[in-house]
C-alpha cells in the first residue's frame, strides 16, 4: 500500500505544510511509502516534493490524501483519479468574511467549499483537525469522518530570543508603563484584529494608557490594512499599536518572550495554531470564543461570549492585574499541550487514516 498527499501549495513555516511533511514521516516510519506533490511551494520545501502533474502516473494500491483548505485548480486533477480519495480538511473560511476586502481570496474560498461539496460522494474517508471541522463534513455528506490532529511539534525546543530585538521591546514595554498585548496571525477581516485595537482604546480609557498591542503577520491585502491602520490613527493609537510583518524564528521567539497576554477576537477558526503555541509560550490567552476556539483552548483561557470593546479590555486587565488567575491559566495551558504532543497526535492520526483505509479494504 502506498499513501500520496496532495495539497495546492507547500508552504515552510505553514501548519498545513508542517502537517503534510509529518504525515509522510510518520507513515514512513510504520513502512508505507508517501509522497506529496503540489502545485506550487516556497524553496525551503520545494525538494520535499513532487510537481502535481506527477501524481496522474498511474500507481497500484495507492490511496490519495487531499489537503482541502481553499479552492484551487489541483482539485480538478485529484476529483479525476482512479485512486481512492481520503480528505484531510482544515477548514474553508466563509466568503462572506472576505469577500468584501478581498473578492478574488473570496472567489478562491467559494471554489473551495464548491469543490469539498463535490468531492464528498466519492470520498472514501473525511479527516478533520477539530470537531467543528468533521460538523462541517457530515453536513456535506461525508461518510465515514473521523476527528485527526495536526501533527505540529507544540512542544519542540523553542530557538533562542534575538537578544537585540528582546532587549528593546522590554525598554518600550518598561518606558511605556502598561501590558504588552500580542496577535500572531494573518491580518485579515476574518481574523478581526480591528476589534482588538478597539479593545484596545476601551482598555486606555477604562485603565489608563501604556497597553501596546503587537500584530505579528502578513496581510491577506492591501484593502484591509489600510483601512485597519487608518482606524488606528482616527483612534489616535498609532503609537500604541506595531505592525511587525513576518519575522524570523529568533525575531518571533522575542516577541512572545515580551508579551503578556495573547488576545484574538477571530471570527472564524477551524483550528488555530497561535493559541496552542502562546500556551507553550507559557502565554495567557484572552479569545473571542467561536467556531473551534473553545475546543482547541478548553480551559486554558478566557474565553469571551462577546468582542464588546469594554468586556474584552476587562477581561485583559483582569489577566494581567490577578496573579492567581494568571499562574491558574498559564498551568492549564501547559497541561492542555498534552493534548497536542506530537507523539500522541501522531498515533490518533494514524489509527483515523489507516484504519479507515483497512475497513475499506475489508468490505471491498
């Protein structure tokens, strides 16, 4: 038996991409051969794999895994397959939260729910990272589903601070008097980070200024951005608030060393690996509690009913200003990343994958 995975592109420093590559390692281990093929991928990876044309050579005993995530034109060659088909999904964010910034991300994003949607009645086995991804399954017609974690080391070894960067964000942090608030994400509409700045603005004026807020991400686009930092300054917080883009592993490691609460009032998330890394960060975490986010936190932090400006910045000062809590939140969030060990995680997605696969074999 072999295993091939197909996803549109293979990203280095992406959680689908570092998922992909774990999963060919860990069937490697267990003996069955893997390879991935995609349409496009960043230098780092790019010899980690094939072009997806090489996929359509014809293999015996092969099942196919497809890494459905957005809309793309690689579908059209895996729908047409001999092979039999397994979908590992990671969650499609709804057009209607992009589709107004970004149309042609929208138009990519309806794509991909069109094509998960088709694929569904010759799908052998539907793989999901959450539950609330395996819901969106089985409302598709999936069948049988199954509930498979990302395979992401939580708990590698982090890489040393950059010692210059570290160093003068906790100058501005001590010159500035209050917390140090972090996002990691995409900037995007979907992710919200304009609720954060106007959690922001409530948390100085309920508690007094110096609360700075870090956005550590690339933009999804030119549109939002600049309308997200031209609400910053009509806030009058352009001081206050850092864009920083993508930076490097050191440079990262910096910032959450700095940080002292993680906030996000995501509207939309199928996963969300920042929250699980602010946890191995030993991060409080203070989110907007939908979609996945609840399960993938539990009880690892706060976890807010709503992103109203005034009770989001209360629930941030209360994290910061009651040490209690705070050691209460950071101690579940280390005892909630044995939930996503890698080793752990590993075996759960592989007994999904493989014995989905033999139930197949043993009915055929």
């Amino acid at each position: 038996m072999r295993i091939d995975q197909v996803l549109p592109s293979l990203v280095g420093r992406d959680a689908i991409g570092a998922h992909t590559i774990n999963v060919q390692r860990a069937l490697e281990a267990r003996g069955i051969e893997s390879h991935i093929y995609f349409s496009t991928s960043t230098p780092d990876v790019t010899h980690l794999g094939h072009p997806v044309i090489e996929v359509t050579t014809p293999v015996p005993d092969r099942f196919v895994m497809y890494h459905a995530s957005i809309g793309s034109p690689v579908f059209d060659t895996v729908i047409h397959l001999p092979d039999p088909i397994v979908v590992d999904y990671h969650n499609i964010t709804p057009t209607k939260l992009i589709d107004r910034w970004e149309p042609a991300v929208g138009h990519e994003l309806s794509l991909g729910r069109r094509q998960l949607a088709q694929l569904a009645p010759s799908c052998i086995l539907g793989l999901a990272d959450s539950a609330y991804n395996e819901r969106e399954l089985i409302d598709l017609g999936y069948s049988p589903t199954s509930v498979a974690p990302l395979l992401i080391d939580m708990r590698q070894a982090h890489e040393a601070p950059d010692a210059g960067m570290l160093e003068r964000l906790l100058e501005a942090k001590a010159t500035s008097g209050g917390p140090s608030l972090l996002y990691v994400g995409k900037i995007s509409p979907h992710k919200a980070p304009h609720d954060l700045v106007a959690m922001l603005a409530a948390y100085g004026e309920l508690y007094g200024p110096g609360a700075t807020l870090t956005i550590v991400g690339s933009p999804l686009g030119d549109r939002y951005l600049e309308a997200l930092t031209g609400y910053i300054a009509a806030l009058g917080l352009s001081d206050s608030v850092t864009f920083t883009g993508s930076l490097s592993v050191a440079e990262l490691e910096a910032h959450w060393a700095a940080a002292d609460v993680f906030v996000t009032a995501s509207d939309h998330e199928g996963f969300c690996v920042p929250l699980v890394e602010a946890m191995g960060h030993g991060i409080p975490v203070v989110a907007f509690g939908v979609a996945a986010v609840p399960e993938t936190v539990a009880d690892a932090g706060l976890l807010l009913a709503s992103k109203k400006p005034i009770a989001f910045a209360a629930a941030v000062h209360r994290v910061v200003e009651d040490d209690a809590l705070r050691r209460q939140l950071i101690a579940a969030g280390e005892a909630r990343l044995d939930a996503y060990d890698l080793s752990v995680a590993t075996e759960t997605f592989l007994a999904a994958l493989l014995g989905g696969i033999e139930r197949l074999r043993s009915e055929s």
